[in-house]
C-alpha cells in the first residue's frame, strides 16, 4: 500500500526512528502504527543484541530533584560514542527517564525500565533509539534519595553528577551547592568516619599496617608502636576520604564540617550519592 509522507512523520515522531525506517515499516505493517512500532522495535533488539558485546563507557548522567526538595534521583544512560552522548536527542531522553523516575517514586532500575516515555515504556524506547542511532545503549544506573532536603549539582558536559541529602531545609541554597560541589570533586567514600563501611575500614588499617611495616624507619619499632602509627595512617585516610573531615575545596582552612556549622550548626548532610562517567 501507499504510505503517505504524513503517515511516515507521525510514525517517526512517535518513534523517533529515522524516516526510511518508519516508511518499510508502514509498508510492511500496512499502515498498522501498533505493528509498525513493533517492528522498528524489534529491529532495534536485533542491532542491540548484535552490539551486546561492546563497551558502553560514554553516556549522559543526571541527576534531579522533586518540586518540594525532598526526594532526588540520579540516572545514567550509557552508550559507546562520546558524539552521541552529547546529543541533544540524548541528554533530552536521559532528561524525561529522570523525570518520569521521579514522578513515579520508582524504587530501582527495573521497576525504571517498565515507565513510560512518549507513550512508550523506557526499555522499548531504549530499542528504539538503537535502531536509530545504531549504537548500544543501556540504562545503567539509578540512585535514588530522601531526606529534608536534596540538593542536585550536574557537572558541566553530563559526565558526572551527585545528590546530597540534609536535615533540614537550607535557608541559603548556595550551601546545599557548595556540598553538592564538594563530593562532586572530592569524591568521598562516606559522609563521616563513623559511616565508613567496616570493610572498607579493615582494608585500609591492613594496607597502613603494610606500609608501616616496610617503611625502613620502622625497623625496631615494637608492635604495639607500628599499630599506633598505622592507626595515624587511617586518621589520615579519614581526613582525605570522608566528606566532613575532608578540607572544604573553597576554604582550604576549613574542613567541611567546619564550613557547615559556619552556615547553621544544627545543618547535618545525612547521605549522598555519586556517580561519573570520567576515566
């Protein structure tokens, strides 16, 4: 049957397909929209499965806050090209799968994946754009977080992105950014020593203890007195590791606790969450 240019936009602006594919499958659906979506979808799990073994260490990440500041979620769609990544079309989907996460209260990625965006739901958008695009692309990541308060910051480019939660609401928003900016660059393991996972905190005593022991002016040193010295080693490692101990990359004189309490000493960040793309 004939297809009609119009039919073909419309086909397309629901899809986002390009415009031949959208024309062979009018053709061989007969003018079905449904079964025409169908098989640009299928197609699209045909390029992905072909590509399924390739790398997707570019993307878009971005994180977003609700209107009344209490909930904010993080996501990530990767994909192999930094040229995709950077494409309008693609920070817009990443964009709306934020959105509609967070209109949802999704809880994880899977429940993410069965949302809908533009009248499809995300994984089959997701299909879609692989027809289109011919690249793999995948939604890799979703972080959610509550609290009082949730400040976003998004790094310039998309690369990289965080959440921070507070107690209480912030009278100067400007602070909540400056937070916000501080796990950005600093990149802590946890918001105080005290939430270092007991892990993390047996590996690093470990590898102090290592280091103690091989360092040549230690040679002598009794047990009790190498401990001591590993024990200053894991201060240290709090000092740089941990958000509130860590010195506050605006004020290299304050430590970030210190620049808290500055702004309002009843102002505590009760969790964050952190995610770049950057090698």
């Amino acid at each position: 049957m004939a297809i009609s240019a119009q039919e073909v936009a419309k086909l397309r602006k629901m899809t986002g397909a390009g415009m031949m594919d959208c024309k062979k499958a009018l053709e061989e659906s007969n003018g079905d929209y449904e079964e025409a979506i169908a098989i640009i979808r299928k197609k699209g799990q045909l390029v992905a499965s072909k590509r399924a073994d390739r790398e997707t260490t570019e993307g878009c990440v971005i994180a977003k806050v609700s209107a009344d500041g209490s909930k904010g979620v993080l996501v990530v769609l990767s994909c192999e090209t930094d040229f995709v990544a950077k494409g309008a079309d693609f920070v817009k989907f990443t964009q709306a799968i934020a959105e509609v996460a967070l209109q949802n209260n999704a809880s994880d990625l899977n429940t993410v994946k069965t949302l809908k965006v533009e009248g499809l739901n995300i994984a089959e958008g997701i299909d879609g754009k692989v027809a289109v695009i011919g690249e793999k692309i995948t939604l890799s990541y979703f972080g959610k977080l509550e609290a009082q308060e949730v400040t976003a910051y998004i790094h310039p480019g998309n690369k990289l992105a965080c959440l921070v939660g507070f107690n209480k609401n912030i009278a100067d928003k400007q602070t909540g950014k400056d937070i916000a900016m501080q796990v950005a660059a600093m990149n802590p393991v946890a918001v105080d020593k005290d939430s270092v996972p007991e892990e993390v905190v047996k590996n690093e005593l470990d590898i102090a203890l290592e280091q103690t022991r091989n360092d040549p002016k230690n040679t002598g040193k009794s047990a009790e007195l190498l401990e001591k010295i590993a024990k200053g080693r894991l201060e240290k490692f709090y000092r740089e590791q941990t958000l509130l101990n860590q010195e506050f990359i605006k004020d290299s004189k304050l430590t970030v606790r210190d620049y808290l309490k500055n702004a309002d000493k009843d102002l505590a960040v009760t969790n964050f969450l952190r995610f770049s793309l950057a090698q």
